[in-house]
C-alpha cells in the first residue's frame, strides 16, 4: 500500500509527500527492496535529483546504497535542506524506526529532526531531540558535537523564556569552546 502511495503520489507531482510515503513502508518492512528502489527512483525524478545524485553516487560507492537507513536518511536530510519539513519529520523519523547499530548516523538524525521540527515550530520535540543528539555527542566523545548541541539547546531555551537552562547550556557550550580553541563560537 505504501509503495502504490508513493507511486501516486509522485505522478502527482508530490515528490516529497511520494518519499514519505516510501519512507515509511520502509519502516514498516525495513527488507523491501521494491520500497527502497521505489524511494530511490523517486528522488532521483524529483526536483531534488540535481543535490542528490552525487551523495547517492558516493553512497553506491560505499556500497551503502542497498542500506535502508542510509538512503532513507540522507533523502530525510535532503528534503530538510529543500524546506519540506514536514516530509522530513516522516522520512527522518522512518530512519529511526528503521535504525541503525551507528551512534554517528543516529545522531545525525536527532539533529537533522531538531531543525526540522524547530523550523516547523514545534519548540519541545526540537529540544527532545537536541537532548538526544547532546546525548549521542557525549557518548562518542565528540566535543565539537557536545558544543554545537550546548549552543543549540541554549538557542533553544532562551527563545521559551527559560533562562537558566539557557544560561547552563550556553556556560557548556563556552567552556567547551575554550577547550577546542574556537574563537568563532
């Protein structure tokens, strides 16, 4: 059902609501090869084709084309980047149902999902999955990632009018920021 969705969909010229569609078959039945090639053919006769091609190309070369969290998260991603929040929220949240044994790859899908749903304006699902990209940071030590969440959650907070949490992650992100030696943040 989800693939025929898809299919309508994309004949009606809905490209991104045809990759939801495809996206969440996928997490429903995570082996379909006919939702992943559906998904594929589908972005790539979409408008986002041009953007797409190369990391997909660089994907076949990994031989991580054949990987349904991959493509379905990097087409979640790119349909952040082309301002379809709302099919990003389905398609990146797919990649999760979906998931993945790589903290790296999830947690670039906790943060693509807190700018999408930040740009949607839906303040505390953002801050959700801000926390849990924070989260993924510190696990991987990654601190560049822990400053980047502190300043984000730190954004984040001070726009909901709760200072204090935003005193605590920005006073993160600065220490963090010394510790890196990065003058710009």
């Amino acid at each position: 059902a989800y693939f025929r969705q898809g299919v309508a969909l994309q004949y009606l010229g809905r490209h991104a609501d045809a990759l939801a569609a495809f996206a969440s078959g996928l997490a429903q039945d995570p082996k379909s090869l006919q939702l992943l090639v559906g998904m594929v053919e589908a972005a790539m006769k979409s408008p986002m084709r041009e953007s797409l091609e190369p990391t997909y190309q660089q994907l076949q070369k990994m031989k991580l084309d054949k990987s349904p969290f991959v493509v379905v998260s990097v087409i979640g991603q790119e349909l952040l980047t082309a301002s379809h929040h709302g099919a990003s929220v389905v398609v990146l949240e797919a990649a999760l149902k979906i998931g993945t044994c790589s903290l790296k790859l999830r947690g670039s899908v906790f943060s693509a999902l807190s700018s999408a749903y930040w740009s949607l304006g839906n303040t505390e699902k953002s801050i959700g999955y801000m926390q849990q990209d924070l989260d993924v940071a510190k696990t991987l030590g990654d601190q560049t990632g822990e400053c980047r969440a502190h300043g984000n959650l730190g954004s984040a907070f001070f726009s909901k009018g709760n200072y204090r949490e935003a005193l605590t992650n920005h006073r993160h992100q600065l220490v963090l920021a010394m510790k890196l030696k990065d003058r710009e943040v």
